[in-house]
C-alpha cells in the first residue's frame, strides 16, 4: 500500500501509474538490460547466458532479497518507501552486485558488461550515501542508467527509452512515494554515472 492508497480511492491515473511502477520496477530493467548488453557483446546465446549470471547477482538475489525482507518485517515493502529503512537493503544489494563483479572478473566475462555491472556498483554506492541524509528515486536512477547505456549500446534509435524515464518519474510523484525533485535527481544521477563509467571501462 503506498502513501496515495493511504489517502483516497486510486483513480485510473492513480491505476496507471501503479503499473507502470510495477512493470518498470528496477529489478526488471536491470535483468532487462544485462540481457541487451550480454547479447549484443556476443551476438550469440553465450552473450545472453553471461547476461544472465550477471542478472543473478544484479537483480534476481536483491529482489528476492526484498521480497523475504517483507516477509519477515524488515521493511515495509518490496520497494522500500521508508527512507529510514533502505539502508539495509541497500547494503546487501552492493554486497550482491560487489560479488557479481568478482565472479565476472573471474570467470574473464565480456568487457560491455563487466563495465555494465561495475557501473550499477558505483551508483549503488553514491545512492547509499544520498540515503543517509535524503530520499532519492531508485526507480529513476535504474532507468536513466538503463537508458544511458542502452544508447551507448545499440545507438540513436533506443533513444526512445528517455521518454520511458519521464513516464517512470511522472509514475513516483503520482503514487506520492516521491518528490518531482527525488526523481529528477534519481535520474540524473544514474544516467551520468552510466555516461561517465560504462564508457571508460568497456
């Protein structure tokens, strides 16, 4: 239940904007992503399969992590409203990603995503620190970042992924789990990370 159930009986923007943070969840564009880059560094199936080994470790060990979160009570919900309660999850989601890096080290995977997933590190950690103090967009950060990368991927035509960043942040503000200005600087924040780290070391 978020803060706008809490206040009234959703309306069908109210709806919409509830799918479209469920379909557009962080976990999901991340898997999706890893998947994208994986391929196109390969253009074969093995591409997709260390894409996927890079997804185990970047999105489906966190989301599950979340979801026993909300099991057992830790957190209020799989999306962590609660700024006081993110730093937690957000410590095992580094801790998560920190092994996928060393496992693609390892296991000497492709450069476009060792740099993909080293780049979701380093924004882990910024958004950490921002946490401490202020609430800031995970939804928006992951979709900037997705949107960044995919245009440094595959080029001009996935472009259309920024105006999918606008609807994801219009979606934040709409369900009041952010502020306009938490998702802009969500935003923001992933897709200069994504513009500066991804390109430095692929």
């Amino acid at each position: 239940m978020t803060a706008l159930d809490e206040a009234h009986t959703p309306t069908a923007a109210d709806r919409a904007a509830r799918a479209v943070t469920e379909v557009f969840t962080p976990g999901v564009l991340v898997v999706a992503v890893l998947l994208a880059v994986g391929w196109y560094d390969t253009r074969s199936i093995a591409g997709l399969g260390w894409g996927l080994l890079a997804a185990l470790f970047c999105g489906v060990i966190p989301y599950t992590v979340l979801i026993l979160g909300v099991r057992f009570g830790w957190w209020t919900d799989r999306h962590v409203r609660e700024r006081r309660q993110r730093f937690v999850p957000l410590l095992m989601v580094i801790a998560c990603v920190s092994l996928g890096v060393a496992t693609l080290v390892s296991l000497d995977a492709p450069r476009e995503l060792f740099a993909l997933v080293a780049a979701m590190l380093i924004a882990l950690v910024i958004t950490l620190a921002i946490t401490l103090t202020w609430k800031i967009s995970f939804h928006t950060a992951v979709a900037g970042g997705v949107s960044v990368v995919l245009m440094l991927t595959y080029g001009a035509p996935t472009a259309v992924a920024v105006p999918v960043v606008a609807v994801i942040g219009w979606s934040r503000v709409r369900l009041r789990d952010h502020t306009p200005a938490q998702a802009v600087v969500g935003a923001v924040l992933g897709a200069a990370v994504a513009a500066v780290v991804f390109p430095l070391l692929r």
